[in-house]
C-alpha cells in the first residue's frame, strides 16, 4: 500500500512580495499603428499592508520614461502628499520593476501613478500586432491583447498572478476609423478635445490629431491575464440572451456571414450555462473576435474572447462538418470559463485544471446539449480519453494533473493534454460516479461560494462531497496528484448458478510495459463499473445493467451477479483507466458481444483501444489486437472506426520504413473497403451528418495504404479542382483527406495547384487545409521547398503547426525539418517560443517520428547545449517516444 502527498505550493523568490496589493487599475493606452510603440498610463488603486518604501510589480518589456531630472514618471498619492519614485530596478528572472521611494510608504489606501511605454510585439503575446489584408487589398495591422498566463505584465506593470485580483477601468485611445474592444461595455466615445484632451494631458500621454478616446465601464473585480483590448476593423453582428446580455461576434470586414453560426451557439450556450450553473452571466455583454494571427485555439478573456478564426468563423458553403463540430466546442470551451476561470479563478497555476479540465468537459456538456445528433460523448471517448489523455499519461515522463510550477515558461508548459484532456477525463469519472444531479449540485454551491474569489481542488471537493455524501478527496486526490493510471487485470476465478467472482488487480500501466516497483506503488482508488449486455443493447440502453465497484486496494475479490449476457468491466469508458482481461472465456464473451451488436459505441472504442494498448506495451500479442480488429470491419459509427484508425496510423507511423510495410497496407485496405465502397466519394441523400466525416476518415485511411483507386482519384480531383472550382468541385468534407493524399503521390503539378489555392483564398479554414496537406510530398527538393516555405512570412506564426505536422509524416520531412531547426535556432525560438504553444508543437511533430535512439541521444545532447524552456516538458516526453518505438522495433 502506498499513500499520496499533498501537493503544497512553496512560495518562494518569483511571486511578488505581499506588503502591498492592488484594488484597482486605471489605465489609459495610445497604440501606435506606425512604430508599434504604444503608451500607457496607470493609476492604481493600492493597499499597502506593511511599511514600505519599495514596490515590486510584474513587468516586462515595458520602459519607464524619466523627467527632467532623470527620475522616472512614477509617485505614490495619498491625500495630499505625493511620494516621488528615484528609481527603478529590474528583476529579469522575476520579470519585475521594483519602484524605489526616498520616504517610506505607511499602511493604508494609496494611489500609484505609472507612466511608461511598451510594443507591440509580433510573438502572439501581451499587446501584439496582427497583420491583415482589408477588402482592397492593403495589408494592414491590428492590434490585440494575449495575456494567459503570464503576459499582461508586458502592457502594464502590474501583479500579475491569478490571485491578486482588482477592477479594472480602460481608456483607450485610438484611430477614429477603428473598432475598440475590451472586456466591459463604452460608456464614453469622445474626440480628443477639452476634457478628453485635458485628460490625456495630464496623464503624461501624446497623440496625434483625429484620435478617438474610448472609456469602458469597470469590469468586475478579476485577474489580470483576463484583461483584454482589441483595436483594429471589423463589422459585427449581434444577438441578445433571454436575460438581455448582448452577444457580437466580430469578423473582417463584409464577411459577417462568416460569423452566424458562432452567434447562435454562443447564445444559446450562455442560456444553457446560465440554468446549469444557476448563476447568471456577470456581465452585461460578451464579444467573441476572430484574430489572423493567434496562438492557442482562444483566449476566455472576460467580455472579450478572442479566437483563431478557424476557430470562430464558420463559412456556410466552405466549411467541413469536422470543422464546424470544433468550433461549437471551442466557443463552448470559452463560454464555460466566464464561470469556471473568471468568475472562480485559482489560486494560483498549479490548479490550473481547475479552469481547463473543467472547460473541457463542460464544453461537451454544452455541445451535447446543443447538438445532441452529435453524439460527442462518444467523441470524447475516442478523442479526449483514449487519444489524448490515456495515451500522454501512459508515458513515464508525463506528469500530475496538479503540478507545482514557479516561473513562466513552467507556468505554460502544463497547457498540455493532461491539464485539459486528463483533467477532463477525471472530472468525467466523477461526474458519473457520483451522478448527474449531485454534481451539478455541487457545481452550483462551488462557484456560489467562491464567485470573485480564488478556490482550489480542495474546496471543489468539499463542494461536491457535500452535495453528493460521498468523500471525494478520497476517492479523487490520488487522480489528480499523482501521474498516470491503472491497468485494471481481470480474472474470473469462481462461477456457480447465483454468483460469478473476479480478482481484480490494479498497477501502473506503462506504455514501455515497465512495472512499477512494488515499494514506490500508486494505488488509485478505482471506480469500476461493471456492465451486464443484452444482446442488442447497442441500441438500447434499458438492455445494460450497470453495478460499481471500489477498488482502494492492490488487488480485492469482487462479486457480480451471476448472467448469462455479456460483462464487461469499465461500462462505457467512464472510467480512467486500461482493462485487461486474463481469461481466454472473458475475451471470447467480448468478441461474441461485439458480433451480436451488445456493446454501444462507446464500450466497442474502449474494447478496440485497450486491446491496441495492451499489444503496444507487451502486455498481449499485437497479433490479438490486430485480430480484434477484423471484426470492425463492417463497423458504422463513425467514431468507433475513427479509434481504430488512431491505433493503426500509431502502427503505420513506427514501421512505415520497414520492408514488411506492403503488408500492413494490405491489412488497412482489407479493413477498410467494405465502408469505401458503402460511402463513395459522394455524399448520399439521406445519410447520417456523421457520414460526411466518416467518408473523410476511410478515404484517408485507404489513401494510407496507397490503396490505387484512391490514389488516383485524389490527384486528379486536386489538378480538376484547381482548373475550375465550379465545375470540379470538391466537399469541404472531403478537401483534407483529398489534397493530402494528392500532396502525397502528386509530385510538383500538385503541389503548384495547392499552392495557387493557398495564394488566392482568404478563408482561414481553406488556408489551413492545404498547409496541413501540401508537407506530405515525399520528394526531397519539394520537402526542401516546403520547409523554407512553412517558416517564410507567408505562413502566419501561428499556422506553422499546421505545415510542420505534414512535413514530419515522413523521415525525409522530419530530417530536413530538423536541419533547418538546428541552422536557424535562435530564430525560431525568436519568433515561436513565446507562449509556449507552438515550439512544443513544432519541435514534438519534428521529433517525435523517429525510431532510432541514436536520434534520441543526439535530440537530447542538442537541447542540453542549447536549452528550450519553454518545451523542456514536452522534448523530454518526446525523446521517451522515440526510445520506446525503437525498442519495439528493437
């Protein structure tokens, strides 16, 4: 038996010293669309707690403008008296100034006056600069704010962790033919004149003639990384809730059309919030802006969420279903924040799981109750919990889903699978364990107790321990403070006319199959669900009887009411963890289960994917899994063949240089041309919405294994497409698969027809179809072109990814990829490593294909000369794939 530690954070050096804290922040800001050097005044409301005569805020790539006698433009207010600031320090690790006074500051209320400058950066981070073309074709510039986690201190000094909250009150100052955004609604739309004029007189601030000063209403009280201003052009359309809060959604300008879709689900998802949580939305509007240049998927920035347009505008002709699907969940996502992130924020970022396991989860709640032909638990299954979550988390290098983090670049790290995908799968497991209504119960009193508070997983618990009568630290505590999960093993060892026995056992599962030594063990506290299957119940849920076991132990025996139906452990995948099944009656009943259509979709992805596991780790022959597999083969839901795709693209993936690989070609297309030749290239009238992914999902499977027909057909549908969109026209659906495969085999004519596509379109969506189909190509000198290609000022910095993904598919991409990396290093940090997000994506995609621990060393002798600390977390869980796939290999 083997306990678990709490997880404490330790406050050391890099947070701010607590003698003084912030109540409100007045600030007033003049960007600059020429030199991109903006300026900023601040006027903060202030306790000081102890006596001081130094202020240490967060700041980053801001200066300090001095006067006449060299002192920098800063003093401290009180009543009457001022205090004159001398100086000024830098505290690089800290990211921090520390303002020093020659008279010491006495406890009380103060105001703190900051004039300074900043710029306008272009690292997708703090008040960064996005370019764009308008309809005419100029290229132009906007202006927008990225502050999570730790980037606000780069366009105002301030204290920018989560916990120190205070209201904020913005005035901006810009160009009148553009649009200004922020959190909270324009209370003030004056030209610079009298006493705007004055105003900005007095706070230090210059500005050219024609300018428009905006003033915003106070938000509520938050945290700084939730502040946000967008100043650029745009049209909007607009809505309202049934509780009269105004909903825009803001897109280029004359493509509003782009942004209908995104306005009726945001409206209808603030509802469905608004009654779940029983709290209603704060604010008295919400914004949602699509950005041509981002970095992450969107930003929950309160009032004023930001989104990669991808993510956000939805054309009604151009658009694939698969496309459209994310974009709900991500608007969703964002939406779920204002309560889980805003409203209660944590404490500080080790419980950063608190706002995106929860927001992924919730996402799908909504999504689910938006659009409940989607079926999206069943996505959530395949994509969420077996293709993200369990499969990161089965690596030794993974981590907790809390873990202790200090500085920045270890603070974006953990925006990773686990803190999202693990986070939500957890949350999943607790949600059915302790059901529906307690858990909404639970949610309620949470975000009651602690609204414009901070909280952390222990006061979540309490909640929902309250609520459900259950001890949910108990059962939870060890999911989300230790890393991984267990293989549950299961062997019937009694059978009589009332009652069938099983020793279940639990231990860590490894996807290396290592096994973890007995004296340092984790042991789960595992909710099993055992499910009784009638035959047919795949259609109908009355047929499942569903009975929950708890396994604290290492291994306990547990009783199941004797049956004739099918069992099967882990009824529908709610729980987070791997089966293993040691009996060959036990596997024989599953396989009878799936022939005689017992499981729902759900179970037949868990049956399919464990299987994969268990062979990929040694645990079962891969012969069993593969096996299994031959009996999907007629398999219709679209999700349940996607999982098997997943694993067989892994398996594709490590022996596609082999001499054996025709062979498992053959095996993919045998699995596969029984639901190519039922969905065709066309779609059917009257088919399932699913089938237009479904089809999507076959092709690009059979195109894996070079499978002629399609081959063919791909390539000349692209050349056909390119010479006549009307008359060629191919489904939004089907484009990605389609252009990959030609992209693939189709040599330069293929590649010029996608790169003419790419030129002339100016849908982000079509954009990012071909980057992420045009890399595919297997000769060198279009791989070389492709490279210089993807990192050239015509891809945006945040589409990299998507180009570096197709080139990595194959060795020679990867390797050449590589090379250009290690040439330009210190450029592409410069221009990719801020945030996070994308460095780890570039260098994971380029890295992570390889099977050769020779590579391995060498990747890992490399980042010890030249470190990257914003993907330290991520190379390291890279390198172990590479050594693991060269093992099995081995």
């Amino acid at each position: 038996m083997c306990g678990i530690g709490n997880v404490e954070h330790k406050q050391d050096e890099v947070r701010l010293p607590t003698n003084v804290r912030p109540l409100k922040y007045d600030i007033a800001i003049v960007p600059n669309f020429d030199t991109f050097v903006f300026q900023g005044h601040v006027n903060v409301s202030i306790e000081v707690v102890e006596p001081t005569s130094e202020i240490t805020l967060h700041s980053l790539e801001l200066e300090y403008p001095t006067d006449e006698s060299g002192k920098p433009i800063v003093h401290v207010s009180s009543g009457s008296k001022k205090f004159q600031c001398s100086k000024v320090h830098f505290n690089e690790k800290l990211q921090s100034a520390s303002f020093v006074f020659d008279e010491q500051l006495f406890p009380g209320h103060h105001t703190l006056s900051i004039l300074y400058t900043g710029i306008h950066n272009d690292k997708l981070a703090g008040f960064y600069r996005s370019k764009y073309k308008s309809p005419d074709g100029h290229e132009k510039y906007l202006v927008c704010t990225q502050f999570e986690a730790t980037d606000a201190r780069r366009v105002l000094p301030c204290w920018d962790e989560p916990l120190l909250k205070a209201v904020f009150s913005v005035t901006l100052v810009v160009p009148s033919n553009l649009t200004a955004v922020s959190n909270m609604p324009i209370i003030e739309k004056s030209f610079l004149k009298g006493s705007a004029e004055e105003e900005c007189i007095k706070r230090g601030l210059s500005y050219s003639p024609g300018l428009v000063q905006y003033r915003y209403s106070d938000s509520p009280i938050m945290s700084t990384y939730l502040l946000a201003f967008v100043i650029g052009e745009f049209d909007y359309l607009s809505t309202h809730t049934k509780d009269k809060i105004e909903v825009r959604v803001y897109t280029p300008l004359g493509k509003t059309e782009l942004g209908l879709f995104s306005l009726d689900v945001a409206k209808r998802c603030l509802e469905f919030f608004t009654d779940y949580f029983g709290i209603s939305y704060p604010l008295p509007k919400v914004d949602l802006l699509g950005i041509p240049d981002f970095a992450a998927g969107a930003m929950e920035n309160w009032g004023c969420i930001t989104y990669r347009e991808i993510a956000l505008l939805i054309d009604p002709q151009q658009s694939s279903l698969a496309v459209k699907q994310r974009c709900c969940r991500t608007v969703c996502h964002e939406l779920a924040h204002m309560w889980f992130g805003n409203l209660v924020t944590m404490t500080w970022w080790t419980y950063l799981w608190l706002n995106e396991g929860f927001a992924r989860f919730m996402e799908f709640k909504a999504t689910d109750h938006l659009f409940p032909e989607w079926h999206v638990w069943t996505s959530f299954t395949h994509e969420v919990v077996q293709a993200q979550a369990l499969s990161l988390d089965a690596l030794e290098s993974s981590h907790p889903i809390e873990v202790e983090v200090r500085d920045p670049e270890e603070i974006n790290e953990i925006f990773d699978t686990i803190s999202y995908a693990k986070g939500a799968s957890v949350i999943r497991m607790l949600h059915d364990t302790i059901g529906a209504d307690a858990f909404q119960t639970g949610l309620r009193s949470y975000l009651n107790k602690f609204a414009y508070k901070n909280a952390t997983t222990e006061d979540l618990w309490h909640s929902l321990s309250q609520s459900s009568h259950h001890d949910v630290a108990k059962l939870m505590d060890v999911w989300v403070k230790k890393t991984g999960f267990p293989v549950i093993s299961v062997d019937e060892i009694k059978q009589d006319e009332d009652v069938r026995s099983f020793r279940v056992s639990q231990e860590r599962f490894f996807v290396s199959g290592k096994k973890e030594a007995v004296d340092s063990c984790t042991v789960w506290n595992v909710p099993i669900s055992v499910g009784e299957y009638e035959s047919g119940a795949a259609d109908c849920a009355d047929k499942i009887k569903k009975s929950v076991y708890f396994l604290d132990k290492v291994s306990d025996v547990i009783d199941v009411k004797h049956s004739s139906h099918c069992l099967k452990f882990n009824c529908g995948v709610s729980g987070f963890f791997r089966v293993q099944y040691n009996d060959a009656s036990l596997n024989s009943s599953l396989v009878h289960g799936l022939e005689s259509g017992s499981f729902p979709s759900n179970d037949r992805i868990g049956i399919q994917r464990d299987a994969y596991a268990l062979a990929a780790a040694g645990r079962i022959p891969m012969s069993s899994a593969l096996e299994l597999m031959t009996g999907y083969k007629k398999e219709k839901d679209f999700y349940v063949v996607s999982g098997m795709s997943s694993s067989l693209a892994q398996l594709a993936s490590l022996h596609r240089e082999q001499p054996y690989f025709k062979q498992i070609q053959s095996f993919i297309a045998d699995l596969f041309l029984y639901n190519y030749e039922r969905l065709g290239w066309e779609a059917q009238k009257g088919e399932d919405h699913s089938d237009a992914m479904f089809r999507s999902t076959v092709i690009s499977m059979m195109g894996l294994a070079d499978y002629p027909d399609v081959i063919t057909k791909s390539v000349q549908k692209v050349l056909d497409f390119v010479e006549d969109p009307k008359a060629h026209p191919i489904s939004a659906d089907l484009r990605g698969a389609v252009y990959s495969i030609a992209a693939r085999h189709g040599g330069e004519k293929v590649r010029e027809g996608l790169m003419k596509l790419y030129e002339t379109t100016d849908l982000s969506e079509e954009k990012v179809r071909i980057l992420s189909a045009i890399g595919y190509s297997r000769d060198e000198n279009l791989a070389k072109r492709n490279i210089d290609f993807a990192f050239s000022e015509k891809v945006r910095t945040g589409d990299v990814i998507y180009i570096i993904g197709s080139i990595a598919s194959s060795a020679i991409g990867r390797n050449l990829g590589w090379e250009y990396v290690k040439a330009n290093y210190d450029a592409v940090l410069s221009r990719y490593a801020s945030g996070g997000f994308l460095i780890h994506r570039i260098l994971g995609d380029l890295l992570a294909g390889h099977i050769d621990s020779k590579k391995a060393d060498e990747f890992e002798q490399f980042f010890q000369a030249n470190p990257c600390h914003a993907a330290e977390r991520a190379i390291k869980q890279t390198l172990e794939g590479i050594r693991l796939r060269a093992t099995r290999l081995g």
